[in-house]
C-alpha cells in the first residue's frame, strides 16, 4: 500500500501491475476483502521504487 497525504492532485499515468486508487473514506470496506496477491520480490521493488526521490520528481 502507498499512502498519499494531502496532496493537492495525484495523477497515475501508469502502472504495471495496475494499480487500486481509493479515496480514504473507502479503504477499509475495499480493503478488508482483499486477499494479499504481491510476492516478497515485489513488495521489496515497491519498496525500492517508492523510497527513490525520482519516483515523486514532477
């Protein structure tokens, strides 16, 4: 899970695997019936990916 916080525009040009965007209000409901489907290789790309400053550059 990536957490957003006040931010003023979030745009998703693309993802791969695609990717869940929902609204806060939202998360618990969708989330809650979600079976976990990432691998530890691809949490740890994610990981790897969300924490390089590059990612978030405008």
């Amino acid at each position: 899970m990536i957490s957003v916080v006040h931010a003023a525009k979030l745009t998703i040009k693309s993802a791969s695997p695609p990717v869940l965007v929902l609204a806060v209000e939202h998360l618990d409901r969708v989330l809650s019936g979600l079976s976990p489907t990432l691998s530890p290789d691809h949490v740890a790309h994610i990981y790897g990916v969300a924490r390089d400053a590059r990612t978030w550059a405008g």
